[in-house]
C-alpha cells in the first residue's frame, strides 16, 4: 500500500487548512480543513466520542478524487478537525474512496465501509465496497478488498451504480447489515441489503425497495433503521421530479416510511415523505446515540449549486446542525440535538408585540443565533402573511413569509447576494394552526435552518450575504402577535471553565 496520497493531503490540509481564519467559518456547523466537502460519512459512535468522515477533496473548492475528511465531538456540538482518513490510494480505489459509513467493533475497533471507485467516467466505471479498520486516528484499509463485487449482485444489478454503504451490527441478528444504493435493469434505484458476521465476508440478502423509476433514478446514500415501530428508509435520489412543493432540488431526499419483516428481510413500504423543504440538504446519514436517540447529519448543499461558490471561498461545503429525529403522526420530527441549548447565552425576551407594516425589535439581530418566534392572530381578523427578514442591510435580505390561507412556509434568499440564483425560493406545507406557527431558526454565519412547529418540517439552506448584513425585521400584511425567544450561540459551552 502506498500511503503517500494520504500523507499528501494530509500535510496540505495542514499547511492550508490553518491560513483560514474562524471567522470564515461558521461557528458550529462541520465544513473541510481545507477545500470541498460532499456527503458525511461514518457517523458513529467510537469509544465514547462521536466520529464523523466525509467526501472531502482538500485540494480545491470543486469536487475531485475522493478522499475521507475527519472529525470528531464529545457532544454533536463542537467538532474538532482530526488528519484525512482514507485517499484513494490503492488499485480497487484509485479514482475514488466514495461514501460509507462506519461502526464500533466489540474489541474496540473503528471499522469503515466505503465504495472503491475504478474508472472515472461515471458511465463506465466499476464500484465494489470495501473495508478499512482503524483506531480513531489511523486507518489501514483491509488486505482482501474489495468484499463486496458485482458478483454479489442480485440479476440486473449494475456494477457501475452501485455505491454507499451503510453498516450496522445488528443487535437482534447478531451480525452486521449493510444497505448499499444500487440501480437495476429498469435504470432506476433500489436499496439492496447484505449481511456479514464478521463485518468482512458479506453475502446478498435482499432487495429492500426499489424506485421503478417513480422516485428519481440512481438512489444514493441509503440508510435504514427503525424509529418509534416504524421502519425508516432514507434515499438521496439523483433526478427527482417534483411534486408539488416536495422535491425542487434536483437531486433530492426522501424517507420510505414501511414494515420490516426480519424472518424474511423484506421491507413493505407504506408511505414517502419529504425530509427538508430548504434548498440545501442532501445525503443525510444517521446515528444512534448511546442514549438511544437516532440523530442525523446531512450534507447542506444541493449539487445542482455547488459548483457555485461566494467570491474568495477557502472551503465548500458544511453540514447542517445534528437532528433528533422521531416519528410521530405519521410525520418524521427533526429537532436539533438538545445537547446545543448548551451554548444559548445572553437570552432577548419579546412577549405579545403586535406587528403591523415593518418593525424591527431593539437587540434581534445577528448572524449566529438561536431565534424561536410564535406567531398567532388578531382577534378580528387573519393577516395575510407575516415575514421575517433575516441578514438584511440596504443591499441584502433573505425571508422567510408565513401564508397563514395557504398553510405555507416560504424560505426566499432571492436578494442574498448569491450570484447564482438557481432555484432561490422554496415553500414548505406547514399544520393548519389557524393562524398560529412556532419558527425556530437557526443561523451560523453562511446557513440558515428553520424548523418548523417543533420539528414538523424542516428547511435548510446555505446564505452567502455577507456578514455585515445582520438586521432582522418582522413585517405582517394585516396585524399579527409574535413572543420572540432569541439567544446568541456561543462557542464554550455553559459550565465550561
Ligand atoms: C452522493 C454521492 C454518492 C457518492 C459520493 C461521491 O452525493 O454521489 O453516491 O458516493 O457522492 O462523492
């Protein structure tokens, strides 16, 4: 094995990763030392900390051979940069170490599940999965790889789209699962499962769910887990249509919600929900905590923008802030990781402030911050929309308008300064409160995220503005009442000395 690609990037991440200041990164959220990221990958737990990889090219603000970035946080909150894990360094991986996932061995070591890429033209090349086995810090990739070939494939199965795996020890099966993306005859995704007892030897199990071209094509980034008696699918689907307001990245995600029979692996699909409304979010990859809790991280970008980068940028690509989830109601619950009301400080308290025309709220205001509005109506009469404009000076402001007639949240970032408006507006479907939301947004410098009634929708989206844009105003066509809960983000924690 030659480790020389691996030392490469790592010194140059080094070298080059110290030169941006943290001022031009956003606090919290997880971007590269250096150059581009795409998809989180190994999201685990190992000996007590939380780890998380990702497609990272540390060479340029523009996707390119893929390597695995590294980080990792004792509380989902704070992440601290660790040296490049894996390059593409080897004959069955030389164009590409793409996205996998990562589990804790019961003899304590960190074992990671990748795709091997051969070939660089995504039309002709070759993808098998591959192992490499590490200690928080180091990995070396497995002397038998690949483990799993186009030989394991079910009938049909390309060996071309056939990628991201997603491992997990089973506690009930006692052995490991994979799900891994694949396309089938038909051109369009399907979710295959494996099996392993050892976490090296894998064998075909099942075809959990396939697109059959109704749900985009090639279906990337799978992940699977049960939540609240349910069984849960997570697909990033390349080529997805639309569908009334679900569905308008382009490349999008979505969540098959369905019955797992474990005698016979067979997945019954009921239902697919949108998992976030905003305008980046993708390749979502979950964990379970070790208090029981299934969060989920997701690459915040859509890969139909990516390509576009603010004047200067030193680094592409964040992920979004760690989500709770839960479902209920038939609906997935996105919350941010409780572990993050740690950092809230210097808390500005509104109660019952009417708003009518444009007002703007002495000590609302920032670019990192933690904002809870509830908004209800007036007695005598619904208003037609109230708007809340964030990073907002003369030149810029993005908004985010509640339609209380059409049930909708609308996310606008039409005059961030974004050069590039590719789609720049998208609409979520909110509960019918008569009148009444709860909107918490998060901002952190480059991102916003809103959710929506406790977690009922989410959306999350990239902001370039510059900094110095940092007004918030509220605006009601007609009357409305909001109480505003809004606390700076700090980067030490409460109780820490
Ligand atoms: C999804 C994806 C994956 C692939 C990776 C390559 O965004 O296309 O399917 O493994 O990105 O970087």
């Amino acid at each position: 094995m030659s480790a020389t690609k691996l030392t490469a990037a790592r010194d140059y991440e080094k070298k080059y990763g110290s030169q941006i200041t943290p001022e031009e990164r956003p606090l919290f959220h997880v971007t590269p030392m250096v150059g581009w990221v795409n998809d989180p990958n190994g999201f685990s737990v190992y000996q007590g900390e939380y780890h998380l990889f990702f497609q990272y090219y540390p060479y340029d603000i523009n996707w390119g051979p893929m390597h695995w970035g590294h980080v990792k946080s004792k509380d989902l909150v704070k992440w601290e940069h660790l040296p490049a894990s894996l390059a593409p360094d080897e004959e069955y991986d030389k164009d590409g170490v793409f996205s996998g996932s990562a589990v804790e061995t019961p003899d304590g070591r960190h074992l990671l599940m990748y795709t091997g890429v051969v070939g660089k033209d995504p039309l002709d090349c070759r993808q098998t999965q591959c192992m490499a086995c590490g200690d928080g810090l180091h990995y070396k990739k497995y002397e038998n790889n690949p483990v799993i070939t186009a030989k394991q494939l079910p009938e049909g199965g390309s060996a071309i789209d056939f990628r991201d795996p997603k491992i997990w020890w089973d506690k009930e099966e006692q052995c490991y699962l994979s799900v891994v993306g694949n396309r089938l005859a038909d051109g369009s995704g399907a979710v295959l499962l494996f099996s392993s007892s050892d976490g090296f030897a894998w064998k075909y199990v099942s075809t959990l769910d396939a697109g059959r071209n109704q749900l985009g094509k090639m279906w990337e980034c799978p992940d699977f887990f049960e939540l609240n008696g349910k069984a849960l699918i997570l697909i990033s689907a390349q080529e997805m249509r639309a569908q009334g307001l679900k569905f308008h990245n382009g490349n999008d995600v979505f969540c098959l919600v369905g019955n797992y029979n474990r005698k016979d692996h067979r997945f019954t699909r009921e239902e697919v929900l949108a998992v976030d409304y905003g305008l980046d979010f993708y390749a979502p990859q979950t964990v379970e905590t070790p208090d029981g809790r299934r969060v989920m991280i997701a690459w915040m970008q859509a890969w139909e923008s990516s390509r576009f980068h603010p004047e200067g940028a030193k680094w592409a690509g964040m992920f979004t802030i760690p989500r709770e989830l839960s479902f209920v109601n038939g609906q997935l619950i996105q919350n941010p990781v409780r572990e993050f009301l740690q950092y809230h400080v210097e808390p500005v308290l509104y109660q019952n402030m009417k708003i009518e025309g444009r007002t703007k709220l002495p000590g609302i205001s920032g670019r990192v911050l933690d904002m809870t509005v509830e908004i209800r109506p007036d007695e005598a009469e619904l208003f037609e929309n109230l708007t809340i404009h964030i990073a907002e000076n003369e030149e810029y402001v993005s908004s985010i308008v509640y339609d209380p007639r059409e049930h909708t949240l609308c996310f606008d970032r039409t005059d961030s300064g974004f050069r590039y408006n590719i789609v720049s507006v998208r609409k979520a479907p909110v509960r019918d409160r008569q009148g009444k939301i709860r909107i918490r947004i998060i901002l952190d410098r480059f991102s916003a995220e809103v959710f929506i009634n406790d977690g009922e929708q989410v959306m999350s989206s990239c902001l370039y503005t510059p900094q110095e844009a940092d007004g918030i105003s509220f605006e009601a066509k007609g009357i409305a009442w909001i109480d505003v809960e809004k606390y700076t983000l700090t980067d030490s924690p409460k109780g820490a000395s």
